[in-house]
C-alpha cells in the first residue's frame, strides 16, 4: 500500500469514527449508500460478524491493492473499530 494509501485510509478512519459509520454490519453502511458489494466483500463482512478479522483482511488487502475504493473503506472502519491494527507500508 502507498504512503498515499495509508494517508488515504487514515483520513476514512477518522471520517467514519467521526460519523458513526465505523460501527454496526459493514453491509448495511454499504446499501444505506446504494453500495453494491461484491462475494469477496460480502465473504469479508461474515468474517468480521464472526469475529475472524484476520481472515477478513485476508481476503481485503488484495482488493486494497487492486485499487478497490470499496474495500478499502470496508478496511479502515476495520481500523476505526480496532479490528486489525498493522497498516502496511509498500
């Protein structure tokens, strides 16, 4: 991920802490914004919900590192909410 990245995903963190939007069923933040989400992102969000979050990362950073602007919103609520810690750098 790029510094630009990171600052990036920073700044998202702290917009959704900001709003709220951090907390809850990452689903439902995505369809109150006419979202659609992908398997793989659907697949990520019954991690979180079962308290995988490792398996959850697992299957975001790839999207991260695609450029998937969805993913990475899904990635830094992970990081709001203290799910996943370590931000990549690279």
């Amino acid at each position: 991920m790029s510094r630009f990245a990171g600052a990036a995903l920073a700044g998202l963190m702290a917009v959704l802490t900001a709003t709220g939007a951090a907390g809850g069923d990452y689903e439902d933040m995505f369809s109150v914004y006419g979202i659609p989400m992908s398997d793989t992102l659907r697949e990520a969000d019954r991690a979180v919900t079962a308290g995988d979050y490792k398996r959850a990362e697992d299957l975001l950073l790839p999207l991260v590192d695609g450029g998937d602007a969805d993913a990475m919103v899904m990635l830094a609520a992970m990081y709001a909410n203290e799910q996943v810690f370590k931000v990549r750098d690279g």
